[in-house]
C-alpha cells in the first residue's frame, strides 16, 4: 500500500511541531520531528566532546551513535533514544539548538540521516517536519507545506515556550538566536532551507494556532486526494 506523506518545512519557531503533530493526529498519521534526529545527533558530539564545526571529527563518531524513534503509545508523542537513553527532554536545552544547527550543516550527518527519514515515510503515512523534506527528503510528498512568520512573531512565541518550561530566557537573544540560525539553515550549500516550488505557503505571523492548523488541514486534505 502506497503511504501518503505530508512535508512541512519552514524555519524555527514557525510553529512547525506544534502544527504538525497536531495535524498528524487529527489525520491519523504519524508525526516525525525531523528537528530531533539532528538535536540528538548534535547532543552525542557534544557528550563526546567533539565540537558541532568539526565536520570530520563529527562524521567519525557517526556510527557509535545509535539514534531511534520510539512512539509513546498513550500519547503518540515521539520520544528520542540516544544509544538506549531517552534524551527527548535534554535535546530542547537551549544550547543544542546553536549545535543542531551548526551540525545539520556537515554533508556526512544529512546523509547519515536521510534513509532513517525515508524508511518512516515508506512505512507509515506521515506529516514529517524539517527543513529540508519537501525539497530533498521525500520530494515525491503528496502535499508540501512551507510553514512561515515574521522573526518577530517567532521569537515571542520560542521566548514564551521557554519561560513556560521554566528556562531562563532573554527576548532579544532569543530574537537574535533565531535570526543567526534563519541564516545558518538558509545559507548552507547542502539541503538549504527553503521553499519548494509545488509547496503550499502558509504563513502564522497574524494568524492564531487555531487558524494555522485550519490553513494546514486546508492544504492536507485538498493535496491528499489528488
Ligand atoms: O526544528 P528544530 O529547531 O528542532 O531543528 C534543529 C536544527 O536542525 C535546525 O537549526 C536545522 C536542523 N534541521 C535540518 O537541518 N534539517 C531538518 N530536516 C530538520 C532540522
């Protein structure tokens, strides 16, 4: 049977996880967060002591690392395992997401990583979120999504999340935080963020999270049934 697969790209703190787990669960699809495979490869270099810029030194530690996904079947939430340790809670430290970034850069970790993405999307129908998906991942989605918003807006909302987590955090580094990573993620050579040419442009920046999933769900239902 032929999966249908839902790919969300944009940049951080567009509301892409928030969005696309529940899109995914109002469809009865499985959500992957993308965005956690790379965390949880930039947290095993960093216990490793090996710096996220090091892109041989990170590539040479690839294969200790063993990276899975495991569903929690009470609440479908995707839970990151890093060599038998669920690391879900220590990869949303604020610091691996600067790492994440710097890491998802090296030509050998995207790699390492794509059919780990592809094998969930041939086994199950999905709403898969990243930044890439639409364009290099699963370019044969059935419907692309290019989930945006103003820097502004998406640094109020990853500065209220972190303060609701209890995480120390300064609006303006915040802000300047998501505007240095905007330029790492769009300007790197391999798998850039951006948007693919048949995706659906939904951007949140006036739009309430009840409004973005109605875009969405918009986009999910039209796109599937063609
Ligand atoms: O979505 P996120 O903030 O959790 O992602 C963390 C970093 O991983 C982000 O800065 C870019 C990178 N990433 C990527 O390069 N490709 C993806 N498909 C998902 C994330």
């Amino acid at each position: 049977m032929k999966h249908i697969s839902v790919a969300i790209d944009g940049p951080s703190g567009a509301g892409k996880s928030t969005l696309a787990r529940r899109a995914a669960a109002e469809m009865g699809y499985l959500y992957v967060d993308t965005g956690a495979i790379y965390r949880t490869v930039a947290l095993g270099a960093l216990r490793r002591g090996v710096a996220p810029t090091d892109a041989e030194a990170v590539e040479s530690i690839l294969s200790d690392l063993d990276i899975r996904l495991a569903y929690n079947p009470e609440d479908g939430l995707q839970h990151m395992h890093l060599n038998g340790e669920d690391v879900t809670e220590e990869i949303r430290l604020h610091e691996i997401s600067q790492h994440a970034s710097k890491i998802s850069a090296i030509p050998g970790v995207r790699a390492f990583l794509l059919e780990l993405q592809r094998d969930l999307a041939r086994n199950h129908d999905v709403v898969m979120d990243g930044r890439d998906i639409g364009t290099v991942v699963l370019p044969q989605a059935q419907v692309k999504i290019f989930l945006t918003a103003s820097a502004q807006a998406r640094a109020q909302r990853r500065f209220l999340e972190l303060q609701q987590r209890g995480q120390q955090a300064d609006f303006d580094t915040v802000l300047r935080d998501i505007v240095l990573r905007d330029e790492q993620d769009s300007n790197r050579p391999i798998a850039p963020l951006r948007r693919a040419e048949d995706a659906v442009l939904v951007d949140t920046t006036h739009l309430d999270l009840e409004q973005s999933l109605q875009a969405i769900l918009t986009a999910i239902r039209g796109g599937d049934r063609e």
